[in-house]
C-alpha cells in the first residue's frame, strides 16, 4: 500500500449507508496506532453526519483485522506505553456503540484478538463462510483481557471463555451458533448481503435508530425496573418525533409512510 493512501477509505451514499474500509491489507488490517487514530476520526466524522443512518466497517485484502500490531507493541515495552494503547483502542470500541447509527461489521477472512474485539463490539455482523475468529493471545502468553469484555457480552459464558483459554479458531458458522454474527454467506454473496441488511436499516428514520440503539445497549447495564423506565421514557420521546407521529398515522391510513 503506498503511505499516500488513507488507512481507513471512507465512502457514503445517498440513502446514507457509510462504509468504512480498513486499509492495510499488507498487515491484515491490524490496528497499530496509526490505524487505531484513523478510525477514531472516521467514526467522528460519521457521528456528526445528520445524513448517515447505518454504518460498514469492511475490510481490504485477504482479512478482516488481525488485532493489534504485535511488532509496534514489542517495540517499546513499557507499563506507561501498554496502558495508554490498550486505553485508545477500548476508547474506539466505545465509540462504535456510541455512535447513533448501528455498525455492520463485513468479516471475510480471520479476525483475532482485538480484529474478533471489533467484531463483538459492532452491532451486527455478516461473515464469509471460510471466515475465522479466534482471541488466540493466551497462544502467546497474553491473555485477551479488553477483547474478553466485548466477547462475553456477545456469547454465552462458557463459550467466551473456552475461545479466551484455548486461544482455539472458530468457524463462522461456529461464530453464528454462539451468537457472535448475525449471517453467514458464501464470499461471492457477501456484499449483497450486507447491502441489503445495510439498505433496510437506512429506510428507518434516524431519530428510532439513534435512540433505540442507545437505550438497547444504556438497559442492558441496569437492572430490570431501571430498564423499564428507561425504555419507557425512551419510547414517549421517541413517540413526539415526527417520523413516529407520521409512521403511526400512516399505518392507521393504511399506507406507506411519508418520511424525511
């Protein structure tokens, strides 16, 4: 890749469907400092775009993101340095559930350690069948303790914790069963299947996405009576947005929704 090139190739459309491509394939994707820096600032930037409504995080060359870079994190071994790049990269995965629109991650190939990591932390994700994921530092005596925090939130208990001490590969179908993709599909169908995930969720209106996503991740955290009040409150403020009132009405007239 020529250093000209972005590390991370942003695209939009009109219907606001946002791709964001890791671009280092040479590496596999994985996240040094530099790459970590990049996708802060595009997710920034999609954050402050009113027109954006679902989010790509895809891929170039022949894997998804092999976590982080290990030859820049042996390069300076260092408490101080390790703290601050293991903080920058829980930083970005907070972000992608902080963003208001949802995030499809589109996996082809391996993601490992904090490339897996990227995986449990976007909403949705759609896998290549010859995909793999594995948390595989405990093979190299570093145990995936940020990755782990992403991964026990998306799989049973047991499960997470067999992949974080085995350090063993999963299949996608594997990562579908245990609930860590959504959809599985043979490589020559993958983009076709992510734009049409993609493409339903950027017909939906932007302010029921932006708040339920946020109330469906904030509940989560709370115990079940906080929840109901919060969702409840959540669903009164959704209600007085205009794209509500008119789905609402719409549906009573029987017809299709007039949306802005």
């Amino acid at each position: 890749m020529s250093t000209l090139e972005p590390l991370v190739i942003h695209e939009a459309d009109s219907r606001g469907i946002v791709t964001l491509t890791l671009n280092r394939p040479a590496a596999f994707n994985s996240l040094s400092e530099a790459m970590l820096d990049a996708l802060q600032a595009a997710l920034a930037r999609v954050a402050g775009d009113e027109v954006a409504r679902v989010v790509v995080i895809a891929a170039a060359g022949k894997a998804f993101c092999a976590g982080h870079d290990l030859k820049e994190m042996r390069a300076e071994p260092s408490l101080g340095y390790y703290e601050r790049l293991f903080a920058q990269c829980a930083r970005l995965m907070l972000t992608i559930q902080q963003l208001p629109q949802p995030v499809i991650a589109r996996v082809h190939g391996i993601a490992t350690a904090a490339g897996c990591q990227l995986v449990a932390m976007c909403d949705l994700a759609v896998a290549a069948k010859e995909a793999k994921f594995a948390v595989s530092g405990v093979n190299l005596g570093l145990f995936c303790a940020t990755p782990s925090v992403a991964l026990s939130r998306n799989l049973g208990r047991k499960a997470a914790f067999e992949m974080l001490v085995t350090g063993d590969f999963i299949s996608a179908e594997q990562a579908r069963e245990k609930g860590l993709v959504n959809r599985v599909v043979d490589a020559d169908r993958l983009d076709a299947e992510v734009e049409a995930l993609a493409t339903r969720i950027a017909a939906k209106p932007r302010v029921a996405l932006a708040l339920g996503k946020a109330l469906f991740y904030r509940q989560l955290e709370e115990g079940i009576e906080a929840a109901y009040t919060d969702a409840g409150r959540t669903m009164a403020c959704n209600m007085m947005d205009a794209s509500a009132l008119e789905g609402v009405q719409a549906f009573i007239e029987k017809r299709p929704p007039e949306w802005r």
